[in-house]
C-alpha cells in the first residue's frame, strides 16, 4: 500500500479526535541502507537504469553490489526498521478515550 493511501486511511480511522501528521521508519537495524555508486552502474547495465528493490536484490545475487556503508555486508532485505505513525489530538481526550480510538 502506498504511504499517502495510508495516511489517508489512517486519518478517517482516527477522525475526528486524532489528526494524523506523518509516518516515518525508526530504530534501523542495523542501519539504513546506503546506495552507492555500484548500484547505480549496476541499475544502468543491467536494468534501464531504474534502482527498484528487485534491481537491489539481484545485483547482490550476482555479487555486485552490497550496503555501501563501510564494510557492510548484510543483504538488503535484513536492514530492517520499526514504522511509526505519528499523530496529534483534535481536542483534550482522557486516556481511556485516546486508547480506544487508538
């Protein structure tokens, strides 16, 4: 699902006493993924110069490209993160009215 269609479900779910303002990825594990020159010579050679996923997955199938952070090795779909949504209230809600809504 795209992220502006999550929004937009997001906010009616929570309408009318929670505006919600963003959703962002935190706590990487191990770090974000970095992007780096080899990726971008690989999406060139090999896939039309489009840097998808799928380009990412296989170009470290072919040992090609890896995380251009130092030396970091780790595959592209174990570079993980938690989603987070954040929201603002509406109006002065106690705990027990945020919670249920939420």
């Amino acid at each position: 699902m795209e992220k502006e269609e999550l929004l937009r479900q997001l906010g009616e779910k929570l309408a009318p006493e929670f505006r919600v303002l963003s959703i962002s990825s935190v706590n990487f594990k191990p770090h974000p993924y970095t992007i780096g020159p080899a990726h971008i010579g690989y999406a060139s050679d090999k896939y039309g110069g489009k840097l998808t996923e799928d380009c990412i997955r296989e170009g470290e199938k072919q040992g090609k490209v890896h995380c251009a952070t130092g030396n970091c090795y780790t595959p592209f779909d174990e570079h993980t993160s938690d989603k987070v949504c954040f929201v603002q209230l509406t109006r002065h809600l106690t705990k027990e009215e945020a919670t249920a809504k939420l």
